[in-house]
C-alpha cells in the first residue's frame, strides 16, 4: 500500500468519526441506539465511530446515514 492510499483511509476515518460524533450529539444519541436505528450490530458501530474500521463498507455507511437522515456524501464529508 502507498503512503498516499494509507494517508486518505486514515483520513476517510477521522471523517467519519467526526460526523457520526456530530450527529450523535445532535440527535442525542448514544451508539446503542445508533445500532439499533441503522440496524448495524453495535460491535461495527462501536468500531467505526472510534476509527478501528478504517474502510467501513458501503452498506453499513448507508444504514448509518439513513438512521440520522443525513446523506452518504455528509458522512464521508463531501458535503456540509
């Protein structure tokens, strides 16, 4: 894997985390409830949110946007 590959997942991830953070604080949401909204099991939302899933598949991201109602692209921070 090139630097550069490595740079931008470990990127993608802080990303991620921020804006999940971010919505969890909005909607007032622990990852429990999270998991139980998007459907994902717990165990991958714990990871994800805490950046130990660097490339979280494309599904659960999409679960996980749906239950905040938010889009992909916010939570890949591609949008505002």
């Amino acid at each position: 894997m090139l630097q550069e590959e490595f740079e931008e997942k470990e990127d993608f991830s802080k990303i991620v985390q921020a804006r999940i953070s971010t919505q969890l604080s909005k909607h007032n949401w622990s990852l429990k409830i999270l998991s139980d909204r998007s459907s994902v099991p717990y165990e991958i939302i714990k990871k994800v949110a805490n950046g130990k899933i660097g490339n979280p598949s494309l599904r659960n991201i999409l679960r996980i946007a749906e239950a905040f109602g938010c889009s992909i692209d916010y939570l890949a921070g591609r949008q505002d």
